[in-house]
C-alpha cells in the first residue's frame, strides 16, 4: 500500500500533468464505494477546471474550480495511470478525461480503492502538521494502555501512516513497538515527534530523487527497518520481525520497551 512519503510524490506529480485541465468525463466502472450516485458525481465535476492535486492522509484529493473535491483512496492494491484517450487498463474503478484527452485511471483487482465526493472533515491532525508535536502525543499517549505502534497506525488519532513507515519511525526513535503508550517516557516522545517529521521528510526526498516521476505503486528498498532484504539495522542492530494484528512488524533490540 502506497504510504504518506509515496502519496506526497504522487499528488506532486499528478498536479505537473493535470492541473489546469478541464474535466471533460467522468466514469465510475466500480460504483460501490462511492459515496454518491454517478449522476451527482458528474454533474458535480464534469467540465470544471482542475485546480490543484494534494494528499489529505493516506487519500488523493483532486480540488475544482467550483470547490468540489474527489478524493482517491488506493487502499492496498490500488493503482493510478495516465492514458491519452482511451483507458485501456483492466480492473478500473473510475477514469478522469479531460478535455485534452489526457486522463487518469484508478484500477483496483480487488474493488476496494474508494473514490469519494466531497469527502468530510476528519479532526484527526495529518501526521507532517505543526499540530503533531510534543503535547498533542503526550496527552494521546497518555490516555491509553494500547501499544505505541497501534496508536501510529490509528487514522483517527493521527493521519497518513502506515505499516512500513510505523516501524521506521520507532526504529528512529528507539522505541520498541511493543511499547505501552503511557509507560513511555517524556524523552522518548520528543524523540518519537521529531522522528514522525523526520523520517517522512528524508523519505519524500528519497523516492523523489530515485522514483521523480512516479505516480503509483510503492517505494520500499531504501528502509532502514521495515524491509525484508535487510538483516541488520544501520547501527548493527539483528533486525526481527512478528505478525502483530495481521500486520507484520519489523523491530530491533535496540529499541527501549516501556511497559
């Protein structure tokens, strides 16, 4: 699944190629996830000028000119393409044509990438805002007995990451995932803040230098932690891992476990 450093460089490069376009179509071939019916779609952003591309956590929002967003959630399998005329890629749940005949395809195997119209607010913060900082994790953290690594991935409480990205973080911080929230020290949540910034940072950077044009798929080869080619951690650390919640968990014993 494409992550917040992935999806960062995608909506960078989606809006080198589509904004300024105007929407001249609108197909939904997978319609059981959208959130409204396929004429409210249409009649909501067909012949709309697209202005601007971003990343809303771990969804894709498309914004037009009359104030209209769709919102693309690949989930796991979802795929993003661009075609000039004709989409000729299988397993797609909808396409954007505009009037250059440029378009952009989302295919899904799986069915479950979910487009969205006017999605709602979430109060969650996204995890690279100035509002996920030192106080807002002590006082989350704080509040529960859950794991550290369960908070990272609970897109109420912060969104954007995901799986890999958890586990790098931790790594950087040198927290165990398996840390109790409020057992960890205040330490090692200001370690664990800066490393939320840090490492999706250094991680856009990355696959912006190696991948500068991608706009689909993931990432991976360059984790430090979270990466099965890998036996050892940058600093010698034997790197092991565990299914945890159906989710496999890279960690070392270099990471300190508060319980």
């Amino acid at each position: 699944m494409p992550e917040l450093p992935d999806l960062q460089v995608f909506s960078h490069n989606l809006n080198k190629i589509l904004t300024g376009k105007t929407l001249k179509k609108v197909s939904v071939q997978v319609d059981k996830k959208l959130n409204v019916p396929i004429v409210k779609l249409k009649s909501s952003l067909e012949k709309q000028k697209l202005n601007q591309v971003y990343r809303d956590g771990k969804e894709l929002h498309f914004k037009f000119s009359n104030g209209n967003v769709l919102a693309l959630h690949l989930m796991l399998r979802g795929q993003l393409y661009i075609f000039e005329k004709n989409n000729e890629h299988k397993y797609s749940i909808i396409e954007l044509l505009f009037s250059d005949d440029t378009g952009l395809a989302l295919s899904d195997y799986q069915k479950a990438a979910t487009p969205t119209l006017n999605p709602t607010l979430r109060e969650a913060p996204d995890a690279l805002s100035k509002a996920v900082n030192f106080n807002f994790l002590k006082q989350r953290l704080q509040s529960t007995k859950t794991t550290i690594k369960n908070l990272l991935l609970d897109q109420h409480i912060i969104r954007g990451i995901g799986n890999a990205y958890a586990d790098e973080i931790l790594w950087d911080a040198g927290i165990s995932p398996f840390s109790v929230c409020n057992k960890i020290s205040d330490a090692a949540i200001k370690k664990l803040a800066n490393s939320i910034k840090t490492v999706l940072q250094v991680s856009e950077k990355e696959i912006r230098k190696t991948h500068p044009e991608i706009i689909s798929g993931e990432v991976r080869d360059f984790l430090k932690i979270h990466n099965s080619k890998k036996t050892k951690s940058p600093t010698g650390g034997k790197i092991q891992s565990a299914m945890v919640n159906s989710r496999k968990t890279y960690y070392t014993d270099e990471q300190e476990l508060f319980k």
